[in-house]
C-alpha cells in the first residue's frame, strides 16, 4: 500500500512541542496550504489549513528553525486519528505525520519576516536556503 504526501504551504503558527511520558519530542503546527483555483463567488484562493506532527528529532529541528509565517515542504503520510472528547464524544481528525520537512523560499534579511535566524543555521541548512535560478526553459 502507499500512503505519501507531500504538501508547501506557511506555518499558520510557531511549532509547539511536546514530550510523550517516555520523553520523545513531538512537534505539531499547522500550514496553510492555498488551493489551485479560485472560487468562482468571490474570485479568491481557498486555503487549506492541513495539520502535521513531526516527532523526535525532526519534532526538535523544526523547533529551532521554523517560525509562523515561513514558508515549508513537507513530506510525509496522511494518518487518521480516533479518539473521544471530553463529553464522550467520538471524535476523529486528519494530519500528516512528517518524514521530511524542507525550507522553501527565499531568504528574510531579518528573522522578524517570519524566516528562521540565518545567524543561527548549519553551513549545510544555509547552503540549502539559496534560491534556485529559473532559465524559463522546461526540463524536457
């Protein structure tokens, strides 16, 4: 079977993690994620707001280096979750456990514009920050 999804969209808030009782982080935010087309009542973008979980170590960089607003890839699976709310009810909701999480766009000069602090990157998550050059030329 195949379960993969991959999804660009802005951080619709800063990553909040937290620690199971045996101590792994797991990280969740939510991205908003704009749909291909436009509504024909209004002439405007749909968005979707698509919640994803990253555990352990990707759950503590995505901590460090992904703020609201910034621009991210990710890849992962979908998962469907049951459970029951507090008055009983039986609940279930949607969300994409992260394989993979990828910075996209392009650089902030300031991290106030919603862009980690480049200060503070790896050599090789800044290299990876560059912006990619666009001859107009399609690849086949």
């Amino acid at each position: 079977m195949l379960n993969k999804i991959i999804i660009m969209g802005r951080l619709g808030r800063d990553p909040e993690v937290r620690y199971t009782q045996g101590g792994t982080p797991v990280a969740s935010f939510s991205l908003a994620v704009d749909r291909d087309f436009k509504e024909k009542a209004n002439g405007e973008r749909a968005t979707d707001w698509i919640e994803v979980v990253a555990w352990s170590a990707r759950a503590k960089f995505v901590q460090q280096y992904f703020r609201k607003g910034q621009l991210a890839v990710v890849e992962g699976r979908l998962q469907i979750r049951d459970w029951t709310d507090r008055d009983g009810g039986k609940r279930r909701s949607a969300e994409v456990v992260a394989d993979n999480i990828y910075f996209a766009g392009a650089k902030s000069a300031t991290p106030s514009e919603g862009n980690a602090d480049e200060a503070s990157l790896p050599q090789e998550v800044e290299n990876s920050l560059e912006p990619l050059e666009d001859d107009g030329k399609l690849p086949f």
